[in-house]
C-alpha cells in the first residue's frame, strides 16, 4: 500500500473543494445540533471553526468525517460522499479526548493507527513522532507522559498517514502556550505542503493563526471570512465582540 | 476484511494484556486457585459425627434399639444419650448440646411404628445427611431384631463408577464456567475502555470495518482464553507427585481429574465457550458506562447461566418453565459436552458431543454478529 501525500499546492486542485457541506442537518431529539450548513473549504488552507461549547463543532465534524448520519443533507471530503471508506483512509482526525491507549508505548500507538490506515514501516511512524518533538519518548508507555505529550501523541496518531485533509477537534484544550505556538506552526506546514485543516475551537486568540474562520452559533454558521474580513463587518477589532455582535442576536431570541 | 488491519488490532490487543499484570494474573491464577479449593473441599469435607438423644418411650424393646442405635453412632465418632422424657430431649437440641432428638414410640416392636427425629432445622441439608445415617443405623436395628435383613441395593453406572469421585462431574463444569466468566470481565472492561476512551471514535474514523475490530478482539483474546484454558486443563487433570525433599513434605500438583474421552475435545468445547464469552463482553459493553457496570452485570447475565447451566441442579430437574431458558444459555452446553468427554468418553463420533460444539460455535458467531452491529457508528 502506498502513502497517501498530499496534493501540492496551487495545483489544479484548487479548483475542487476539499470539503463540501450541503445542506447539513443533525437533529438529537428535539436539539438541531447542526442546522442546514453548507461550505466549500478549498485545498491547502486552515479553516477556523469557532464557538462556545455546545455550539455543535464537534457535530459538524463528525457530520463531514460520516461518523454520525446526517438528517439531512450531505458531506463530501476530497470529491466523494461520506460516509466512505477508502475515503477514511485520506482523512486524519484528531478527537477531543486523546484516543490514545494508555498501555501501549507512544510507538506502539503510532503504529498501530498508522497500520489501520495500511501505513507499515517504521519511518512513517518516526516521521510522526519527531514531527510532534516525542522523538525520544518512543518507547514510553503512553498513560506515563504528561498532558501536553498524550496530546501531541494524539495529533500524531493523526498525521501518521500524511492525509490530505484533517479535523483537529479543539487539538490545543489543555496544551501550554509554548507547545501551542508549536502546534499552529506545524499546522501551518501541513497548510503549505497542501493538506487541507479544520480546526475547532472555543479559544478567540487562535483564530488569527487560520487562513479563514467559521462562526458557529447553535448549529448554524453566523459568519464566514478572514479575521480582517470579520472585524471589519463586525465593526470591531475584537473578535469576541465581533462574535457577539455577528451571532448575538440569534443567540437572544432563541 | 483485511488481514492487514486485523493483525494489527490483534497485535493491539496482545501488547494491552500482556501489559496489564493484574488481568493476567486474574485470568490464569484465579481459576487454579478456585477449582483448588472446590476440589478440596469436596473430597476432603466431612460429614460431622452426630450427637443424639433418645427418649424411649417403647420400654423393653427400646432399650434394645437404643442400644443399637448409639452403637452405630459411636462407631462414626458420635454419641447418644437416653433422656427422661421430650421436654429434656427438646430442651437439650434448643441448646445445641445434641444434635438430634430420637423418640421411639410405644411398639415399636410391633411393626409400621414411627420414630420421631427433631432438630433445629438451621442446616437443612446437613441433617438430612444425619437422618440419612439414623437411617442406616435402624435398618441395622431392625434387622438385630426380627433376624431378616431387607433386599439391599447394587448401583451400577454405564460410565465412571457410582461412587467415584464427587469432583468428576462438578470439576469440568466450573472449569468451562472460568474460562466463560474471566473472558467475560477482560473483554467487557477493555472494549468500554476502547468506548470511553476516545480510541473507538478514533478507529471509526479510519478504513477498519466493525467485523475487523470484532475479528481481532477475538483472536486476541482469544488467545490468552487458549493458554487460560490449556493451563488449566492441564492443572485439572494431571496429578505429579513432588517427593519430600528435605523438611518439605511430598505433595501434589494438580487436581488428577479422571477424564474418560481425550483432552483435545475437552478443550475444544471450552475454547469455543470463550469466543463466544469474547463477543459478550464486547456487546454488553454497549450498554455499560462504567467499568463497575460491566461488573454489575455478573448476577444479571453470568449469575443465572450458572444455575441453570447444570453444574448444580441437572437441567432435567429445573422447573418447566425455565429448562427452555436453560436451553438457550452457552454454558449449559459448556457444561454438557464437558460432562460427554471427561465421564462419557465421547469424541466426535458422538451424535450429543457433535450437537454440544456446533452449538457453541453458533453462539459464538451469533454473539459475533450482534458484537459488531452494536459497534455503530452513530456513536453519539
């Protein structure tokens, strides 16, 4: 099997979405958790999907991967419909717990998902590791690292196939600020070599770090655009205020 | 299916058990030490010597029987005593100074006299086994006295012998049951981890199909159920004799179990007990939050296998209504094809050894099929 790398980028690729949603819906019970969504998110760009807790990005996420069925609507990722398969297998996704297995090595993890995606050989899996700086913890026993390490094994976990897109599901909760500067330029790398990423987040300060960001509020995308390009339809600088001020009345009435 | 991603959520799987050194030591010591201490307490336990009072209310013929009576008795290590009249004799079982109060009736040597026994009735079953002994101590009285001995009875049996050992058919039962129960709690707990973790959300979101996940837990624990189960076979049946090395006393290894049929269907019968048990605990994960409701669901799903299973009361002798239930229950067939191989000698020229198996087969891939479906991907 080969390794999947990404499409580079400026290519022809620019032209198809990377990820599309159409019309998505995601009713719990009486709860929209998402409430007819639609975007087309291009190649080789960090998409910022920000809101409260609760505001249904880690729905949205799961939606576009095809963990959850849709109520209605679609999801494509890189052309084909989800939920798929050999699609799956082009997707890192980084959840927001660590779903990593604390008895096993941060080695032994790395291979084993990088082996569900039909990745074998140990270079990918040191790639990965050394990408996240766990270079010299390999064969430490994964319920043994710190916070901020089981974290980084988890976005390694992630990349250790090279997808071509990836959902980072609030992938700095819980990680020191230095590491978060490291987190974002290596996202930022990934961005450049043309892998599309979606990143969830409740955190305003990161959102300067995307490309793009989408406001999520009760299910629905309030606002779509880059910082400046929301500040300035918000009228503010801060985008906490523009956050409110975009989605705020929504928020009210509902 | 891909073999690929099965060995590695095989491999997985290993390297997480054979990490975690409480489970290992629960699945293979656990067992030896319970069907240790079963066996030992079936043919090492005592039947305890039983004290009695008479109150002879027959005179002459009384004295007589009494006589014999506390002969019998005192020939088992226990005693009898003659008492003036019931009340002493009640008084005396209240007290717990005798076990047994024995009045014998105005003619007694006349025929179709009734002897009454009182006790304290706090241990059913062990003075049933006292009056079981007065019993024989009167047959013997009787026949002292009329001179004829009653027609006495020869137990003969198609396999084994009728008074062999007490653990011949009670040992192959627990040991399917073990290896049932224990594979149960590993898988149960590991897989709800695998739910609780994240690590499922994480693999749903990779090419691996639930048939594949399913596939390599089986295999997986499969394979430490195949070393559990041959280690205990192994245990069970052999019987090495450790000669005194120096203040040591010589000793025993194993519990030498007679098994009548081969070792190998044995063991067929109780590997395919633990696929099957693999699968169970993936699927009643599903409806378990926590790892102490894995635990909470021992006397809900194992509980009543075991009872009904046969390892205590004979299928047969279950009320109507619940052999059906007992019917569809694994271990009753564990427990059966168990009980073919180690007292019947049956191997697969066996019609009910046959049945036995295929039926734990079928469990094991039904459980299978129902594990997988619950692993949805509508997780949420």
């Amino acid at each position: 099997m080969t390794v999947t790398t990404p499409a580079p980028a400026g290519s022809d690729a620019d032209a198809l979405p990377a990820v599309r949603a159409i019309g998505l819906v995601k009713v719990f019970g009486t709860i929209r958790a998402v409430d007819d969504v639609s975007f087309d998110l291009a190649p080789g760009r960090i998409y910022g999907l920000l809101g409260p807790n609760g505001s249904g990005k880690t729905t949205l996420i799961r939606l576009l991967t095809g963990l959850t069925r849709t109520t209605a609507g679609r999801a494509e990722v890189l052309g084909t419909a989800m939920p798929s398969r050999p699609t799956l297998g082009r997707i890192g996704y980084m959840t927001q717990s660590d779903g990593i297995y604390p008895a096993l090595t941060a080695g032994e993890n790395a291979r084993f998902f990088a082996a569900t995606y039909g990745v074998e050989g140990p270079a990918a899996v040191a790639d990965a590791l050394r990408v996240v700086d766990l270079g010299d913890r390999v064969d430490s026993i994964a319920g043994t690292l710190s916070g901020g390490q089981r974290r980084r094994l988890s976005l390694a976990c992630a990349l250790v196939h090279r997808p071509p897109v990836l959902f980072l599901d609030e992938p700095t909760v819980g990680v020191d600020p230095l590491l978060r500067v490291e987190f974002w330029a290596h996202f930022r790398a990934l961005a450049d070599g043309g892998a599309t990423i979606i990143v969830s987040s409740h955190v305003m300060d990161e959102a300067d770090r995307c490309d793009e960001l989408l406001f999520v509020r009760s299910g629905k995308i309030i606002a779509r655009g880059t910082g400046l390009e929301i500040r300035t339809q918000a009228g503010t600088d801060d985008l906490e205020q523009a956050f409110l001020r975009l989605g705020g009345d929504a928020a009210v009435n509902r | 299916m891909s073999g690929r991603r099965v060995r590695a959520l095989f491999r997985r799987v290993v390297q997480e058990i054979r990490r975690d050194r409480p489970s290992l030591a629960l699945l293979f010591i656990a067992p030896i030490l319970v069907t240790g201490l079963v066996t030992f307490i079936l043919r090492e336990g005592q039947t305890p010597p039983v004290d009695a009072v008479i109150v002879n209310g027959a005179g002459a013929p009384g004295i007589a029987a009494a006589g014999v009576i506390k002969t019998a008795l005192e020939a088992d290590g226990g005693t009898a005593r003659i008492v003036p009249d019931a009340a002493t004799a009640e008084e005396q079982v209240r007290d717990g100074s005798a076990m047994l109060a024995i009045t014998l009736p105005a003619g007694l040597g006349s025929g179709g006299a009734t002897i009454t026994v009182l006790t304290d009735g706090l241990d059913p079953s062990g003075e049933a086994s006292q009056v079981a002994a007065l019993q024989r101590a009167l047959i013997g009285a009787a026949t002292a006295i009329t001179g004829a001995s009653p027609p006495t009875i020869e137990h003969t049996t198609l396999y084994g012998t009728p008074s062999r050992d007490p653990i011949s058919s009670f040992a192959p039962a627990i040991v399917g049951f073990f290896a049932y129960f224990f594979v149960y709690i590993l898988t149960g707990v590991s897989f709800l981890r695998e739910r609780t973790g994240g690590t499922l959300e994480r693999l749903m979101a990779t090419p691996v199909t639930r048939g594949e996940i399913v596939t390599g837990y089986i295999l997986g624990f499969g394979l430490f159920a195949t070393i559990q189960v041959a280690l205990l076979m192994t245990w069970a049946l052999s019987s090495l004799h450790v000669p005194a090395i120096g203040p040591l006393p010589d000793f025993w290894v194993g519990l030498g179990i007679p098994i009548a049929g081969s070792p190998v269907y044995a063991f067929l019968v109780v590997v395919l007990t633990a696929l099957g048990a693999v699968s169970l605990g993936i699927f009643l994960s599903t409806f378990a939050r926590t790892e102490l409701q894995i635990i909470q669901f021992i006397p809900l799903v194992l509980v009543p296998q075991f009872l009904l299973s046969g390892v205590l009361f004979p299928v047969s002798s279950l009320p109507a209504i619940v052999q059906p239930i007992a019917r569809i229950m694994p271990l009753t067939y564990t427990v059966e094809g168990l009980r073919q191989v180690f007292i019947a000698g049956a191997d697969l020229a066996s019609a009910a050894l046959r049945f036995d198996l295929l039926v734990l087969a079928g469990f094991a891939v039904f459980f299978a099929t129902i594990a997988s479906l619950t692993i949805r991907r509508d997780v949420v």
